[in-house]
C-alpha cells in the first residue's frame, strides 16, 4: 500500500522515507517546479539548527546538496553555517538582495501525526518555520519541503531532542538525493 497522497487545491505530496513509487512522484513534481521556473535562480533554503537532533534535518540536507557542488543550484542552511530562528530573516534579506526574482524552495523538519513519522512532503507554496514549537516566523519560499520526524502536539523541544538520529539521517538522505535527481534531470534536459 503506497503512502502517497496528493492534494489538488494546494498541490501537496507526501510519501513515507520507504514508498519507492511514491517518492518518484515527488521527484517528478520537483522537477516540474524546476522546469517552471527555469528563468530564475535556484535556491535550496535549508532551515534547522544542528544543536537538536530532530532540527537537523534542513543543515543536514544542506551540507549534502553543498557537497554536489551542483551548477547553479544555491544551497543556503548547512551544518558550518545553519540557517535558524535568529538568522533566517536575514538570511532571506541577503539571498532576495544578491539573486534577481530567486525561487526559493524552503526544506524543513516538523512535527506531525504518529502514523506520518518518516514522510516527506512537497508543497506548493511558503513554509511556515517553527509552527510547530509556536515561533512567529516570516514564511518564506515559494515551495517547501518537509520531513516529519516525530510527532507533535506535546512538549515539542522535548520531542525534538529526542527524535532518533537514524530517522533523520534517512529522511535527509531521501530528500537531498530527490532535489538532486529533479534537478539534474531538468538540466540535462535543456
């Protein structure tokens, strides 16, 4: 039984770290955001901070992505310098004044129900960091991604710091490999 649903009004994906089929479609939808908007520059805004293993995700999605040293994709948010509550602002500030009309694709960790614990999420549309530990944050992206590490609902720093290593590390790998994927394919294609 695949764990893919699709949502049409907001065009919203999800699929478990271990659905084969169903990450392919978020891989084929990756990649349509990317032909859309192939004029522009790429943007990868990786938010988490590396002090809370369950917050780990985004710098570690990051610092993988860094690594492919992939042509024109900029990967903002790594392990050496992460992007978190108190920089994101400015973070956002400095990418809107160096690239020209970025498309920004926000990737996150969050919280969420027990039976979507180890699934990725691609949406249309801003993240909206730190709503699940109630922080105030400006949205940000015109898309995001997401892995749901634990569940939420009670005492969410707590939860976060202690979400297994193990899930978190799958759940980055997954991700990196389909923004990659996405992305190399829309460029081979041109």
């Amino acid at each position: 039984m695949s764990l893919f649903s699709l949502l049409t009004e907001t065009q919203k994906i999800k699929a478990h770290v271990d659905d084969y089929t169903a990450k392919e479609k978020l891989e084929t939808r990756l990649s349509d955001l990317f032909v859309s908007t192939q004029k522009r520059p790429a943007v990868i805004l990786c938010i988490g901070t590396d002090r809370s293993t369950g917050d780990a995700l985004g710098p570690l999605i990051g610092t993988q992505l860094s690594r492919l040293k992939l042509p024109e994709l900029n990967v903002y948010g790594t392990l050496d310098n992460p992007v978190h509550a108190t920089n994101l602002e400015s973070n956002v500030y400095n990418i809107k004044s160096i690239f020209s009309n970025p498309f920004i694709i926000a990737v996150d960790a969050c919280l969420g129900r027990l039976d979507s614990i180890g699934c990725i999420t691609l949406s249309d549309g801003p993240l909206k960091p730190g709503a699940g530990v109630n922080k105030n944050l400006p949205e940000v992206g015109e898309a995001h991604m997401t892995g749901i590490v634990n569940v939420g609902g009670f005492m969410e720093y707590m939860v976060l710091q202690n979400t297994r290593l193990n899930l978190v590390w799958r759940l980055s790998e997954n991700i990196s490999s389909i923004i990659t994927r996405s992305y190399l394919k829309v460029r081979r294609s041109n």
